[in-house]
C-alpha cells in the first residue's frame, strides 16, 4: 500500500507567521503532528510519503503514485482542503481523512472523501486498518473518544 500524508496550506494570517518566518529562516509554524503520529500507526510494510503544503507544492505524480491520500487538518485550512480534494478526484485518488476540521462537520465532507477517521485516530484508526486489510473498510469510523 502506498499512502501520500498531506498537510493542507495555512493561509496568511496574524498566526501564520509568514512574515516572522523569514527572520528565523523557518518555512512554517505548525509541522504535521497528526499526520506524523498517523504514519508511525500505520503498516510498517507500507511506503508513506509526507507533503507538507506550507513547505512544498503537490503534484499530480505525488497524487498518481498514492493508492490513498490521508489528510488531517483545522478549521483554517478549509480551501485549502478544498483544493485537495477536488485535485484528488480529479485524478482518481482516494481519500481518508481525519482531524479537528473533518470532526467539526463530517456530513459536510462524506461524500468528498471515501472514508471518514472521526474523534481520536489512536482509537478509530486501527479498526479502519483491520477493514481495509480484510477487504471490506466503512465509510465513516468513529469513537466516543478515549474511554
């Protein structure tokens, strides 16, 4: 299986730091935790990719090379997501996301993504993995949060 993580672009506001960014030689303020701590849940036999769209642009053969997209991200990075979205299924690739933003308003994503991660991804992500090995992964995953 081959999974491309992608971090949606912050867009320029107070909080981003564009401008301060460039005083310390940073390109970004926030890294991709989520999705860090998402790949070291995953199959050790799979190959992961990370594009972090603060630091670098996706390409179409970034997207060509994936069986899946996984996204996280925050309300504030809603058109960027948008942007992901509509590029992945421009091409075909298919889409599992997860976040602050996809648990704010899942009916608003179910039909853009083939599978919502809903609430904690260190409780419903691994369900989601016995599915999609087993041949037959739901739509929407979703828990209580940590018991």
């Amino acid at each position: 299986m081959k999974v491309l993580l992608v971090y949606p672009e912050y867009p320029v506001t107070f909080w981003s730091f564009d401008y301060a960014l460039k005083f310390i030689s940073k390109k970004a303020a926030y890294p991709p935790l989520a999705l860090l701590t998402v790949a070291a849940m995953l199959p050790d036999d799979w190959e992961v990719r990370l594009v972090d769209l603060n630091v670098e642009k996706l390409k179409d053969a970034d997207l060509k090379w994936a069986d899946y997209v996984m996204i996280s991200a925050m309300l504030i990075q809603q058109k960027s997501v948008f942007n992901i979205l509509a590029k992945c299924r421009s091409l075909g690739t298919r889409i599992i996301a997860g976040g602050p933003l996809f648990n704010s308003t899942p009916d608003e994503y179910v039909d853009l993504v083939d599978h919502l991660i809903l609430n904690e991804a260190e409780l419903t992500l691994p369900p989601f993995l016995a599915d999609l090995r087993a041949g037959n992964p739901k739509k929407i995953y979703r828990t209580n949060g940590f018991p």
